[in-house]
C-alpha cells in the first residue's frame, strides 16, 4: 500500500487536508520571582477532572491547558489563546504562567503538592510516581500535540485496498508512529527550548557538561527506566510489550509508558486490534518561551505538515527506524544549540520532501515559505528557538529573569482589554464574554459563525446555541417578533393594563390637524417616527391649545421624517431593565455625554481625559464611546454658553449630547440597587406579558425610590436581544455579569460562578 | 350632569370616539327555492353554544353569526362577513342563508326544528316559547347592534361629577335606552325591511291592510303580550317590573321580556344596580336583504352616530319617552314603504342635531356626508330600503324569487376565490387560511397588525399569536436562527450525520483553480450563491477533469454574482417536505412553467387556457402564477426548438422555464402519497435537527418509491416559515390543509376539525 500513490489516483487530496488537531499545555502557575506557587488550582474552575479546557497535570501548581480538536492551526490557536487568557485572568493577582518547559527555581521537594485531583486513584498514581521518579522531573511542563486523518479517507483508503478499515487505520498510525521516532530529531532541533535546569534537578548527579537543546526530550527529561523497551514495529508487538511490563510490575499502568508517540482512541491499547486507533499523540514539544501560549501557529503547521509528509513518504526502513531515530533524537537534544547539526544532509532531504508533498496535494503557496523558513534554521542553528533562548540567558545569567519578563508581558497582554477575549475580538463584546464564562465554566465553545455571532455551547452532552450574546432555545419563536413590531408590542401591553404611552402616527399636517381636538392641553410629545439624536422633538409637558404651536411643532417633526408620532407624554426618567428568566438583573441609566468640571481644565481637555479610559473606544471593540468634539457636540455647548475651551466650576457638569445613547458618548450608570423592587417586578411582568426570558424593558420613571403605581411610570419599549456590555461594564455602577445569567439559565444543571 | 358640556370642557372627546360595538346576525338556512331546510346545524362547527361566532337562534335552521366587539364599523364588518363567508363555505352545496328578515316560505308548523342545543333547558326553553308564541314568529331573523361607550370616559365622567362610577354608567345607559325608544321610529323608516308575510304567519288571521315598512318591529312582530309593561324611567322601576312578571310567571325568565332595548353584562340584571350596566344591545333591526351579510358598513356607522346622539343629547320630556316612542315606532312600521312619514320634521331635527354632534366633537366629514344621505331618504321614502324592496317584490310578485337571486349571488360571491378569506384578502392567503380555520373551529382571532400578518387566536382564555402563517410560540427562537444562516444549518446537518452537498465559496477564478485538485473528477454543481432562475449554472455530473472547462463554469458563474458556490452534485429531483410537529404533513414536487400538448392548439393558447384556473394569478392572492410570455420563456422554448404559435402534438410537454419556482408559472404537485416513508421520516428527523416545530425540508431524491439509504439523497435547504398555499391549494393532487395543523398544534386540546 503505497499512500501517496493511492491518493493522487483516486483524488483524495480534499481528505487528506481534513485533519484535526488538538493541543495540550502544561504550565507552572509562579510568582513574580520565578518561585512555583503554593496555592491551589483555581477554585473558580470548579471540578478540575471534569473541565474540558483547564486542568492540572503532576503538581498541584501546573496547569493543563488542553484545547478541543479543531481543523486548522489557527482555530486550535485561537482556543488556546483564549483558554490562556481565561487562565490568566483568573489567577491571583501574583500568579504568573511560566513560559519554559523547565522551571528556573525549583522548589524543595518537600514543597512540591502533587495534584489535588478529586478521585483517590488520580492522587495515588501521582504519588506512586513521586517514589519512583522523583518529584523534579515530574515539574518539567511540554506540549502534546493530538492528530487525527479523517475517518473518509481511511474509509476510502479501506475501499480502495479491499482491506478492513481498522486495518488501514492501524497499518497507517503505526507507521506514523515509527516514522516520527525516525525523524523527531528534526522537530527537537528546531522547537527544542529546555537547554538548562538547576543542579538538584539531576538527582543522580549526573548532568550535562554545557547548555543544551532540550533537557526535557533527552534522557534527563522524563523517560521509562532503561529496561523498558517497546517496539512499534507492529500492533501485536506494541501490545504485548506495554501489556508485558504492566504484568509484571513494571509498569503501573499503560500509562506509564512514555514516548513521544502515543496512540489514543480507547480506554487500555487492548482494544486497538478491534477498536482501530482512534488519533495519536505526539508529546515530544518543549515550551517556546517566546510565544505567549507556548508555541507559534506556524509551528503548530510546520508540526502538521512535517506529521502528513511522515504519512505521505515510504519508511526507508522499518526494521532500523525505531533505533535509529532515538540515536538522532538524543544527540540532537543534547548536542549544544549553537552547534550545527551532524544531520542536516537528511534534514535537508526531508524538508523538501515535505516541499514536494505540499506541491503535490495543492496546499498553501505559504506553506513553502513556512518550510524554506525551516531550513535556513537549519543552516543556522543561531535562528532556533532554543539558541534565542540561551542568548537572552546568558545576557542576564538568570533565567528566572528571563521567564518572569516574558510571563509578565502575556499576563500583561491578557489582562490590558480585560472586558474582552483578544482570541475572538472580531466577535461582538458581549459574545466574547459567554465565550470567556463559558470556557471558564468547563462549557465547550464552538463559533459556528463568526460573523453571525453564532456559538455552539456544550455541557455532558447537552448541546445550546447562543446567537449575538442572548438569542437562545429558551426564548419562544413569537416572543421576538412580538417585541420587533411596535405595533402588536403597545397593543399586547396595552391590553395588559400596562401603561404604554398613547398616541397617533401621522404623515402630514392635515392628519395632525385633525387629532388636535383629542389631544389639546394634554402632556404630549411630537417626534420623527425614527428619532435621530433628538432632532425634531418637541415636548409640551402642559399641553397647548394653541393650533399655532401644535403646527409648528408638527412640521418641525416632519422636517426629519415623513412619518411623525404625537404621543402622551410621560415625565420622568428612562431606564433600562435587563430581564432574565423571570427576574430584573440590572438596571441602567444612561446619561448624555457630558465632563465634569474641575476648576482648571478646559472642556476639551476634560474630554480628553474621560476618553483615556480604556473602556472608552468606537463602541463596538469597547464598553463605551469615546465622546467627540465636533458639530452636535458645538451646538449643544452653545446652547449653555459654553465652548470647547470653557472652564468648568469644581463639579460643575456640561452636557456635550441631548440623547443619551452610549454610541454617542453617554455615560451608562448601573442603579440596580438604587431602583425600588416594585419596578424590577414590574420590568418582569412585562416580559412576561412579552412571553420572553431574555427582554430589556426601557420604563419612564418619575421617581425610583418611590413604589410604582399605575400612573408613575410609562413603558417605552421591550426589547429582545437586549445589549449587555453596557451592564457589564457601565461607566460607574456595579457590573452585572449577565453573560453569566444566560449560562445558568441555558445550563440551570450546572454551578455556573 | 349635561353630557355634552362635561365631554366638551373636560377635552373628552378622544374617549367619546372611543366605543365598542358587536353585531349578532341571525338567518334561515334555505333551498334553492326558498323553503327552509331541515337539515342539522352543520357538524363541522362543533358544539354550538361554545362556539363565538357560529350558533343558532331558535329553529335548527336559523344561523345566528356573533361577531367580536371592535372599535369600528369597519372592523365589525369585516368580522362578519368572514364569519358569513365561512357559514356559506361549509353549509351543504344546495343551502344558502336567507337575506330577508321573514321567510318567503313558511314550512309546516310541524316540519320547524327548534334549535338542537346540547343544554336541556336550551331547548325546553324554545319548546316553551313555541307554545306560547307559535312557532312563525320565531322564525323571523334581524340584526342585535351591541354598544359599550368606554369606560374611561365614564370613570372620568365619574370624576368630574363625584359619583360612582356604577350609577354613571347605569345613568347614561338608561338615559340612552329611552332615547333610543323615543327616536327609534327614525330607523325604523330608514332601514326597516319586512313588508309582508305569508298569510300563515298571522295565526289569529289579523294582518295589515298593505305592505308595511317592517311587520318584524310591529305589534305582528316578535313581541310580548300586551299586559307586559316594563318601564326604563329608573333602573329600580325596570328590574321591579320585569322580576314582578318573572315571579308571578307572566315571563318564564328576565330574557322572555323583548324590548328593542336591553341591558347587558351581568347574567341577571338584579346585579345592574351594584354592577353597573356593561353595554347595551339594540334588538330593532330588519336585515337589509341589499347587503351581503344583513347590515352595510354606512348603516353600522349611521346607528352609531345616532346612538352617540341620544348620550349626547339632553332628553326632551324623560316621562312621556317611552309612550311616545312606542307609539311613533309603531306607526312608522305600519305604514305603507312609499308613503311619507309623518314626523318628519322631527327627524330632520334630530339628523342636525347629529351633524352638530359630529361637527362638535371632531368626527370625520364622511359622517356629514352620510347624514346628509340619510336627510334625503328621510325626505324621498322611495329611497329607503323598504320601498326599495317592495319595487323589487312587485316586479316578480314573488318574495322567493327576490330573495333567493340576492341569497345565491352572495354565496356565490363567497365561495367564488375559494382559496381566499375575503375579509382578509389583503393579508396573506396562508393567513387567511389559519383565521378561516380558526373561525370555523371556533377560535377568536383578533389581527393584531394586518401588513405584519400578526393575528392573536383564542381558546377558552388561552392566547396564541401567530405571524406568517406559522410562526408561532411553539418554535424556540434559536430554531429559525439557525435555519437562516446557511453556513450554520449545513454545519449542524452534518454533525448530525445528514448527506448535505459539501463544497466551497468562492470569489475568484483564482480560488476556484486552488479547489481544483480537491473536486475534479467529481460530481459537482458550480452555481451563483444567489441562484438567479437558473442562471449562470454548470453542472458536471460525471466530474471533469479538464481545467478548461471549470474555468469556464467558473467564469459562466461570477457573471451572475460576485459569489458562487462549487458543489458536490447530487443527482435527483428536488421535493418539498412539510414537517410539523414531528410529522411530515405534505411533499410537494415543483415541475417548471410548461403545457401539455393537445395536437391542436399553440402554445400560446395552451398558456391562456392553463392560465384561466382560478388558482393562477399573482400568486400572492392566488396560490399559482400565471405563466407569462416572455423574453426567459421565449429562449427556453426555442432551444427546445419551438415558439409560442408552435403546437405540441398531444401529450408532448412544452417547459417554459428551466426553473421549478411557483412564482414564475411553475407547477406544484402533490407527492404526499407517492413518497416512501423513510423520507418523511428523514425529514422529520432533519426538523428535529434544526429543532423546529414547522419545517421545510428540501430534499433531492434519486428514487421516491426506494427507500432512503446514506447516499441515495441530499439535504438542499431547511426553511423556517415554510409556504403553506403551496400544498393547501396544489396544481395537481390532494389538497394538505396545513393550516388546520397549525392550529392542532396551537391548541391540542381542541377538536380542530
């Protein structure tokens, strides 16, 4: 079965590009000095062995990120990112990530907690481990990188050959197993990052004379005693060597056994024979300290590429390459990073055969820059990650310096737009903010699309799909497009006995004319049906009997839209109520763009401070908008007698804006517990009447410390889709986390925090 | 308290326009000869005194039609004549409702049913008055004109004059009812429209000497005995003599009193004094046999200004009311049609004072114009509708004859576009469908927002709404959501494991040549994203491996759009899967624009032929289009090597499109029963996937009659809000009357029929 052949002639090419990839990161949680921490694993992230995303791995101190499969390297990219972001943003304050493999200062033994794991065997296999290896080695943090080929090509492959699909499976795994035993060395030249550790990590003494690759992938890292031997060379063998060793004691468990290549897919290897082997495991992949999720998406690709080229070439020979590849790997890993490498003839080779297998299958024009990148670092060693590393270290000789500054500026970078989740900034705020609850919370994320602001949440089994941040299952189909028409909305609240503003719409003067007898000198508002920042509106909070006035303020409201409403008008204040399955949330008010005086700036000036908070921005990346100085903004000041270069009192307030939208500058304030109870009961009852769970009720108020009665208040609107970034973030106020209220209520099951 | 001056200098003239007003319908069901029939109430309206709009009155044949209170005539017109519309839909082929108020033909005292209630004393009851009355009067049908003024105004009214709002109400409503008694002869003269009976009818053998304006609202009407005297000065006086009659069982119940006038609202009118008066129902009115349901809208307006008149006028002398009213009507109704009545200065009066009401509170000036219509048939008798009726009686000298030409065209003009609800036919025709149906099964429907399709239905106080046809509280608003983001429905359909086409978007030659080593050689499709009539499509249905012919499909398809789509090519005919509730209801096949030859015509005349079906038109109103003759036609015949004057030999089919949509001439063709069952199941199962209640699933099928295997098919498209008329009113085979599913599915726990 020659692979490559049965590919280009039966045009598999399309299935051989469906692959799925998987990261796991482990990571030592350290303080600002370098030192391991002692405290727990977050608590925040609730039972470690169930999340999805972030567990621990030995120590109670390394955290394991650990990414879904996904079908390209920048969506597995984009997980861990913002699995790392979660981490990091959830840490105490002094907690830092540390970026290398191996730690710069280790603990005292007696210093080191295994994992807190909630099941007593997990405890017990750590510390029977702890006996036999020592508790060092077992600090050391890496990459493991997951890869599957798609089921149809196997199952084509399969048709194609007239062999059981289980068989190809096998055949094609086990062969990619000895094929990366083979040529690991390369990998380990190029990505290897761990060229030092301190002298206590060598309990025996025994220790490298100088600086090398990769401490951790050489025979100091963390390996089976000598006289575990296992072979690849066929299924059977593989089984019965690991089954061999566990029967006799050697080895604790299957487990136990570790290579850089492992095969997954069942619950013990036995069952591969009949099962199939499902992905393999490739464990090999020191910490490149200087990406901020421990490896690059480039290299994330290269690894993808290097592991299809492998699949895609004839071994040479099975028999040596077992043997042949540990020889390389371990001169490699220890040879010196600046020293060129004794196996660059075969590098070479190799890297063009991966050039020749991209050609062939049609992938990315970038993928041959990406391999011609590889080997001018194999030409020159100084270009690898781990030389780049020694260089840092040995201009400050301290290599806790170097991690720690490096760490510093990822939790830096994690933390700087804290009210978002860089991995999806594309995505609106609030969507970004499930996201974060939800990988906080051990809910699985998909974005099924980006652009639609739609996410696949999952949780034992149970799958949601949330659109733009709270359009979900729980919400009926009619409850929306109750509250799209205005229309049906006033109606349906009207017959509840709710208050909701009266009135007429009308397109001319004639039509307006003839309401005047019904609405003469009562409170009424005239305005353009779609009301543009204030413009055209007239309030007459007496009434007029006056025709003269009623014209004029008819056709000033006609100046802005052909069609006008002259409804009652309501004094008070708007608010916004955030409902949520039967109960107000959060409560806004928004207040117009406006400075607050000093006594010593100059209008500008103060605007130009309140826009240096980082919330502050185009109102789509950010909370909140930056307010402008331009025309409306002139106007408005004009109209106090103010300009831009007015000095303001100590305290004294100038409103740039008549409206109070926050995409014009406004201000959102939380006053959830300044509002009386009655009102947020009220806000219910009226997203009840909506038949909605999730509806953002905007009330008049004439006092919110007063209790409601049927008079006091008006209902200007019900929405559905209500925003919840301002609640989240509000200029001042409490945040309302209500990202969280849509988890619990599409995961009631779960302990959502 | 003078009315007028209170609504005047309190402004409230707004609440002064706002009333309520219902109209009950009673009519003989009849033979094409004008004998009553003898058959049962229809079955299909279900239990009648449940029902809120179809009932019976007296005798098994007498339809009596409710309709729900509105706020204007024309509402309360539409209402019914929806309901009118859906009598005469569902009586059987040879019965038609009566226009006249007295039957041309009476039937046999012992052929007349009295009405079979399902309630006992419903029909001892009619066995009781049929003793006392004979059973002739009863036979006798007219019009109930309810009429509530708000209760705002009377609240207010309440206010202003520190009363109770109960003794306002019962005030004003007394005060209406002697009005109405004194005046009443004026609608008598206007609308009054039974001039003679058979001679049968006047069982003690008095009768008038000549044709009389209305026999029905005279003492040879439906009236009490003579000793039976209620009086309206006071509300106490009113209840003392009619619970007097009632006790020393002169009545058998508050309801044998029969007045023109009677108070509503409570079930005994003992309540009245604590309670307060509801409304009131104004028994007079003759049916005017020149409208299709009974009452024209103008009459349903005029009757309401005159009503508002008397509340509006102040009461002349309130002792000499009742007798003097009494004593006009009766003299009025007696009379001969043609013959000038007698207190015609009086009604002038009275019709200027309405104009002066209209003008004094702001009515419209239609209203001036309809009084002023009104003062010339007050002055011209041989405009009103009795003396219009009598001509028409004397041209035949025979009141069957007269009536049954207006009875058939009005069913015939109710059942002439089948597929429409005339009432509603600017709505939707699925619309239309669901509030036919809902009419039918008793539901109430209330449209909420006609140009929005949003409709309220009611059942036994549970509330549903429904927009579109089908959009309704059972879908979860996640559902249409996903269905309408393709990119999202294909992912979930194929996590689920459905065949859906995969392929790729593209922009570019360029793009498209990067996918060409993954398709070619592949069944493949390459299409405009926004498919066009069949424009700018390619399909390879073996594949292609010449790079040559793709860029040109390629190249063919962006001239149609900046978009197109390369996709697997599944062959097979594409069906319309109907699911609702975990069922598939209906399939329909869409077969493009064509004729079928008959050796003689031209196309072009088997165009027009196919084109005069009733169903084809615009198919908004109608549930097919017209097939035009047209450039897109004219190609498509001439590469079939023919033209609009060729003629088809016979059975030879002519396509003049390439596209199956209905909405270009195309034929929609019932294929629920030829279909094997696995598709439905498979549709089902699709439906349940995108986790919608209502569905439309397309599926292209190689093989209908052959059962669903993994391959033999392809998902194309779930839509959400699927089209209804499609299937209701197919071009060839069984009808599927979705919207009767919709309406199980609303209310399970109806009988929906």
């Amino acid at each position: 079965m020659i692979i490559k052949d049965i590919i280009k002639n039966n045009n598999l090419e399309e299935l051989f590009a469906n692959v799925k990839i998987g990261i796991e990161k482990e990571g030592q949680r350290v303080l600002e000095n370098g030192e391991i921490t002692k405290t727990d694993h977050p608590k925040i992230f609730g039972v470690r062995h169930e999340h999805p995303y972030i567990q621990t791995d030995f120590a109670e101190s390394q955290v394991e990120l650990i990414t879904t499969p996904e079908n390209n390297e920048k969506d597995v990219l984009r997980v861990l990112n913002a699995i790392h972001e979660v981490t990091l943003k959830n840490l105490p304050k002094d907690e830092y990530i540390w970026p290398l493999s191996i730690p710069a200062i280790l603990p005292n033994e007696e210093d080191i907690r295994v994992a807190q794991f909630e099941k007593q065997f997990d405890i017990e296999y750590r510390e029977y481990l702890v006996k036999k290896y020592g508790k060092y080695k077992q600090m050391v943090s890496g990459i493991h990188y997951n890869f599957q080929l798609d089921d149809m090509l196997m199952k084509k492959i399969a048709e194609i050959t007239q062999e059981d699909i289980v068989k190809i499976k096998n055949d094609v795994y086990l062969k990619l197993a000895r094929q990366f035993l083979r040529y690991q060395w390369l990998l380990i030249y190029l990505l290897g990052a761990s060229p030092l550790a301190e002298d206590k990590y060598f309990t025996d003494g025994i220790k490298p004379t100088d600086f090398v690759r990769s401490l951790r992938t050489s025979r100091y890292g963390y390996v089976n005693e000598e006289d575990i031997k296992v072979s690849y060379s066929s299924l059977e063998r593989y089984i019965k060597d690991i089954t061999g060793y566990v029967e006799n004691k050697q080895l604790i468990a299957e487990k136990e056994f570790y290579s850089s290549v492992r095969f997954r897919g069942a619950d013990t290897i036995k069952k591969f024979p009949e099962q199939g082997i499902k992905y393999i495991e490739f464990r090999l992949f020191d910490l490149n300290p200087f990406a901020p999720f421990g490896i690059l998406e480039k290299d994330i690709r290269f690894v993808h590429l290097f592991i299809k080229t492998l699949v895609w070439l004839e071994e040479e020979d099975k028999n040596t390459s077992e043997s042949l590849g540990y020889e390389y790997s371990e001169n490699v890993a220890l040879s010196h990073p600046l020293e060129k490498v004794k196996y660059e003839e075969e590098g070479l080779w190799l890297l063009n055969q991966m050039k020749d297998m991209v050609g062939k299958v049609g992938l990315l024009e970038s993928d041959i820059e990406l391999i011609d990148e590889k080997i001018e670092e194999l030409k020159n060693p100084e270009l690898t990650i781990g030389a780049r590393l020694l260089k840092e270290y040995q201009k400050e000789n301290d290599m806790a310096k170097v991690g720690m500054k490096l760490a510093k500026v990822y939790k830096e970078d994690a933390l700087r737009e804290y009210y978002s989740l860089s991995a999806y900034s594309n995505m609106e705020l609030s969507t970004q903010a499930v996201i974060e609850d939800a990988i906080k919370n051990g809910i699985k994320v998909t974005v099924i699309d980006e652009n639609d602001q739609f996410i696949r949440l999952e949780s034992e089994g149970r799958v949601e799909y949330v659109k733009n941040g709270n359009m979900t299952s729980k919400d009926s189909y009619i409850s929306p497009l109750i509250m799209e028409n205005k229309v049906v909305t006033k109606k349906v609240l009207a017959e509840k006995g709710f208050r909701v503003p009266k009135g007429y719409e009308v397109s001319t003067l004639e039509e307006a004319l003839q309401k005047f007898n019904y609405i003469k000198n009562k409170p009424i508002v005239i305005k353009p049906k779609s009301t543009n920042f204030g413009l055209g509106i007239t309030i007459f909070k007496k009434g007029t009997s006056s025709v003269e006035n009623y014209s004029k303020a008819i056709n000033f409201a006609l100046k802005e839209d052909k069609d006008i409403l002259i409804e009652e008008f309501i004094e008070g204040t708007e608010y916004r109520f955030f409902v949520i399955e039967g109960k107000t949330e959060a409560v806004l008010l928004r207040v117009p763009a406006n400075v607050v005086g000093d006594g010593k700036h100059t209008i500008r000036e103060l605007v130009e401070q309140k826009n240096s908070d980082s919330l502050r921005g185009d109102a789509k990346k950010t909370p909140l908008k930056k307010i402008e100085l331009g025309e409306i903004e002139k106007l408005q000041l004009s109209e106090q007698g103010l300009n831009f270069d007015s000095i303001l009192a100590v305290n004294e307030v100038a409103y740039l804006r008549e409206n109070s939208n926050i995409s014009t500058g406004g201000d959102s304030v939380d006053m959830t517990d300044e509002v009386h109870d009655s009102y947020k009961e009220l806000a219910v009852r009226i997203s009840d009447a909506m038949m909605a769970k999730v509806c953002g009720v905007d009330l008049i108020i004439s006092n919110i410390k007063e209790e409601v009665s049927a008079t006091n208040y008006g209902v200007i609107e019900a929405n559905f889709n209500p925003m919840m970034m301002m609640h989240i973030y509000p200029h001042s106020g409490r945040s309302r986390r209500l990202s969280l209220n849509v988890l619990k209520m599409l995961f009631p099951e779960k302990n959502i925090k």
